[in-house]
C-alpha cells in the first residue's frame, strides 16, 4: 500500500512553525501551533510592477519577465513613439530610441539583442526592420512586404514574423541578415498571442476575416500545424511562453463571442488551453506581453477607454509559485493636522516629524507662514511644539526626536533667512546661523552632520532672486561651505549621509531640470538623469537606493522612481499627484518611505495627505487542509 512518502518522496512533519522556502512545495506538515495539518501549494496570480514611463498601446514586446524590451507603440489616431524602454523585474528605464516611430510591430529577441520590424509608421504599413545591442538600435533589411499588426517570435537571429495586414496568413523568417518567405499558416489573422522559438513556435488567437479566431497554430520551423483552439476567441492581448507552455492575457474577446475589453488569461500546457484563475487587475486591450514560459510573464501598456486615444502604463507581472507576491504600493496615512506646502520633513514612516510650510488660497495673497510641527507615530500626526520662526521652503533632516531645519523664507515680503534651529524630540532652540541665506535647499544627513546644497537666494529690498549651487556642513555646532554643486538649482530634493549624497532635480534656468548629482564626501558628479525633468519633489533613502516621488514634470504628477546608484527605473505612483511635498529623513528607505503635504492645485494650496510605500514582499503560500 503506497502512503504520502513513497507518492511525494517526503514525510508528514510534525512542527512547531511553518516552513519556508520554495523547496517545500507540496510538502504536508502538522502545525503544533495551529493543530492543524498544512501544505505549501503553488497559485497563479498577477502583482503590480513599476508603470512604463511613457503610455501607450501596441507596443513591440520582447525577453523575460526580469529583463524585459518594449520598443515603439501608438495612440490613436496617429502618433507613433520612438521610445524604448527596458524592464529589470521592477520597473522599467529608458533604453535607446527607435530610428523610425512605428506601432503594430513585431518584435523578437533579449534585451540586449532585440529585433522590431514592420508596423504602421505615419499610418501606413511598413517594411522598417531594426535590430537593438542593447543600448542603440540599427536599421537592418527591411522586411520583404511592409504589414501592420503584426506578431512575432525566437531571437534576434532566428525570428518568425507572422500575420498582420494585409497578408494575415503569412509569414517570414529572418536570420539576422536576410528575410525568407515561409509557408503560410492555416488561418490568418492579425493581432495575435505567440510563443517559443523559430523551430518551435505557436501562435494563437487574433483577428481573422470578420472576428476574433480561437484557432492555434503550432509552427515547426518549416510548416504550421492547427493544434488546441483557445477556450475564448480573442486578439491583442499580452503574451509569451514556450511552444509548450504559453499564455495569452487581457486583450478582446470575451465568452460568447463579445468584442469587450478582457481581463481574463488563458494558459496552454502544450496540448490546450484552459481558463487561469488569474485576471488582470487592470481590464484593457491593446497590451502586449513577453515570457520565458507560462509561469512566469509581464503585460504593459495598452488602453482602457473606449478608443486608444489615451494609452495605459500599467504594468502587471504574472507568477505561478509557492510564494504569495504582495506588490509595492504607496497606502494613505494619518492626514496632517495643518495642511501646508513648502514644508520639510525628517524620520522614519513610523517616526516622521513635519515643520514649517505654509498655507496659500486665492484669498490669501499674503500667504500665511507656519512654525508648526508635529509627530507621526505611523498612524497619526500629534502637534507638537512650534519652531521659533515661521517658514516656508525650510530645509530639513535628521530623525524624529533630533532633527535639523534650516533656511527658508519668512513671509511678509522679507528675504530669506540664514537661521537654523534644532529639534530635541521636545522643543525647538536656536542653532548658529547658515554660512548663506538661502531657501528651498534640499537636505540630507543626521542632526550632527548635516548636509545642504542648492537652493535660491531672495533678497528684498529691492526684490531680486538667483539660483545657488552652494553645499554647507553642519557638525552639530557650526555651519561650513563645501565644494559647489554643478548645476546651481533650487526646489531639488536630496537623500543620503553627510559624506554619500544624491540630489535630484529641481528648477534652473530656464526650467525644471532633469540632472542628478552624487556627493562623495569631497566633491559632485554628475550620474545618470532622472528620467523625466521634475522639481518640487520627495527623496527618500541611500545615494544607493532612493525613491523619488510626485512633484512637478509640466504638470503635477503622481509618479514615482527608483534609483539604485546608477540608474532610474519606474515605481509605482503615489495616489495624489502633488509637488512641494515632504518625506521622511534619516531612517526613511527605499522600501519603507513617507511623504506627506505639498500642494495639490494650480492655485498652492496646502495639502494634509499622507502616504506610505511599502515595498514588494513574498510570504509562502500556505494553506491549511480541511475535509471540506
């Protein structure tokens, strides 16, 4: 008689904690905790990931979940993107430009070695072929016929090109420096799911003639042979996989034979397709997908309304394993109790402390000033007592119970001041003065060693105002100049230690500047730009390991970035687009952040929204066995 060690090769347990690990799938144990008898079990399912930077739909999909390639796309009714963009698992950053905008292309190959080809390029039809060295793209020879919609699978050097219009049962083969016509396949159709490799590839679903097609297709490197039809005819959804293990998500098509966006996935287990338990959270069309296999893929971009005018840049990763993924999400918190911008911010996302700020309303041209502070506790801000001078664009750091604010302007018209001042957990006291008067700084470092650089000087009389590329130490004592920025800016943001700083952003002439400096203790450099110009924003975290959020990009934005020492990927965004904001000092992580205040309307009117970010965490999906 066989029991559970001879059928799985494991005994029941007997414990007295879960187990962990991905190893212990399927692994029965007895819970002496609970008194119940559990299991590991694997699940399906989609998490969030960072959103593409620029929105679009029927983009170029191609490489893996963890390093992923999406070039070109389109929004109706006729704009084509160069963009590139490229996924590490995260989120996404900017890769080198098409040398033609097109949409509607195929695309095959890694990320370092891609292929786009055909497509629509100024609303017609194209025969453009490049290839990508991971960095550049280089156009290549162009396709034999110029198609749209068109789908694609294998490598840089041995790819399928399938489909489209107006040739939908077509296909060619390219091996990295020629095109060859191949035999058609048996239903032709456009805007179809694919998978796998030039000698083992699949194609499935899409339109044909007058409808969606349910119809698969397995391809063998010389002919297609019909296998499997989907459980619901659909095109122009996400896919990718192996010839033997492929899935095909969102897109349209519903049970039926409706057209209507989808939200629903299918997996393909090499001999049919059946219905997943996953669903995408975000329902649209127009989204492309790519894979290593069926259990582990990525969909992003596409559209949700009634038209593509308006692209989508939701990204969602799809998993089948022993691990429950929580995705990273900023949460709301306790409100402020005064609602203000220009405020700064120290501490932690369980420890925060804000000060300063003000508080602007059309009927208040005067712009009332604030010296209140007050202490979070990861749940609600308490008053606590107020600095000794009212102040907006304060500059600030440390922690919660020794913090630092510097700078700032005082309001009435008066120019900006040179006092600091520190705070005990308690109370306020007077510190010695900067070595320049100067507001909207951006700070970094502990109360002991602190850390300020850029920001404006405004004097008055008579009013006049220019950007600083100053840096200042404090040591707890006394203020001192260092080495200057490059780029004199004021409303950047900055993170880090007095000896390991990043700043970012901020507003130069003539504008809102997109550079970011690193500081090594002695002197700047300039590193990799933030991907898109900002100011007015909130930095959180190491010169390593950064998180920037919301601020000001030509319009208030919601979106967020990291950084990991040498380069920007996408985050996911805040839920209310802000700029002038705060965010946790010392103590505040990368994955574990805080923002809080910032103005929310043209007209500044100070904002009481707080919002914390979690980063993505995975816990063992374990379940406890019933007889039900």
């Amino acid at each position: 008689m066989s029991d559970y060690k001879n059928i799985r090769g494991k005994k029941v347990k007997f414990l007295t904690s879960d187990l962990s690990g991905e190893q212990s799938e399927g692994q029965i144990f007895y819970s002496d905790t609970n008194n119940d008898f559990k299991s590991v079990v694997a699940s399906a399912a989609f998490s969030s990931g960072g959103p593409l930077i620029t929105a679009r739909t029927w983009i170029g999909a191609t490489g893996t979940q963890t390093a992923a390639l999406y070039s070109g796309g389109t929004l109706a009714p006729n704009t084509r993107f160069v963009n590139t963009e490229e996924y590490d698992g995260t989120g996404f950053s900017a890769g080198g430009n098409l040398n033609t905008a097109k949409g509607n292309s195929g695309a095959a190959g890694t990320q370092t070695a891609g292929l786009h080809a055909m497509g629509n390029v100024g609303g017609s039809a194209s025969d453009d072929a490049e290839e990508y060295n991971g960095s550049s793209w280089t156009n290549v020879t162009d396709a034999p016929t110029a198609t749209r919609d068109i789908d694609a699978f294998g490598t840089q050097t041995a790819a399928v090109f399938l489909g489209g219009n107006p040739e939908p049962d077509h296909s060619y083969e390219y091996d990295g420096t020629n095109w060859t016509a191949s035999n058609d396949m048996g239903t032709g159709r456009y805007t179809s799911g694919t998978a796998g490799i030039l000698t083992a590839g699949l194609a499935f679903g899409g339109y044909s003639s007058t409808a969606n097609t349910a119809n698969t297709e397995s391809y063998n490197g010389t002919s297609w042979t019909e296998v499997g039809n989907l459980t619901v005819a659909k095109r122009d959804g996400a896919s990718g996989g192996i010839q033997t293990a492929a899935f095909f998500a969102g897109g349209a098509g519903t049970p039926g034979g409706g057209d209507t966006k989808s939200n629903a996935q299918q997996l393909w287990d090499g001999t049919s397709w059946s219905n997943s338990s996953a669903t995408l959270a975000v329902t649209r069309r127009g989204l492309r997908g790519t894979g290593a296999s069926s259990s582990a893929g990525i969909g992003a971009g596409g559209y949700t309304g009634d038209n593509a005018t308006v692209g989508s840049n939701a990204t969602e990763e799809f998993n089948i394993t022993v691990n429950t993924i929580t995705a990273g999400a900023w949460s709301s918190g306790g409100n402020l109790n005064t609602g203000r911008t220009g405020l700064a911010g120290a501490g932690s996302q369980t420890a925060a402390l804000a000060f300063g700020g003000t508080v602007a309303t059309p009927s208040t041209p005067q712009n009332p000033y604030k010296n209140e502070s007050e202490e979070y506790n990861g749940t609600s801000w308490t008053e606590g007592n107020n600095l000794n001078q009212a102040r907006s664009g304060i500059a600030g750091g440390g922690t919660q119970t020794a913090a630092i604010g510097a700078g700032g302007l005082p309001g009435g018209g008066a120019s900006n001041t040179a006092n600091s001042e520190e705070y005990d957990g308690t109370s306020w006291a007077e510190g010695n003065n900067l070595v320049n008067a100067s507001y909207n700084r951006a700070g970094a470092g502990t109360q002991t060693a602190t850390i300020l650089m850029g920001g404006g000087n405004y004097t008055n009389p008579p009013p006049s105002f220019n950007f600083i590329s100053n840096t200042e130490y404090y040591d707890g004592t006394s203020w001192s100049e260092q080495n200057d920025m490059n780029t004199a800016r004021y409303i950047a943001a900055g993170c880090g230690s007095q000896t390991s700083s990043l700043v970012s952003g901020g507003s130069a002439s003539p504008g809102t500047v997109a550079n970011v400096e690193e500081w090594n203790g002695t002197s700047w450099s300039e590193v990799n730009d933030l991907l898109v110009a900002n100011q007015g924003h909130a930095l959180t975290g190491l010169q390593t390991a950064a998180l920037q959020a919301a601020g000001y990009d030509g319009s208030l934005t919601a979106a967020a970035f990291n950084y990991n020492g040498t380069s920007w990927t996408t985050a996911p965004s805040v839920a209310t687009a802000r700029q002038s904001l705060a965010g946790g000092g010392e103590g505040s992580t990368q994955t574990s952040s805080i923002v809080f205040g910032g103005t929310i309307t043209p007209a500044p009117t100070g904002y009481q929204q707080t919002e914390e970010f979690t980063g993505e965490t995975t816990a063992l999906n374990i379940k406890t066995i019933t007889t039900s």
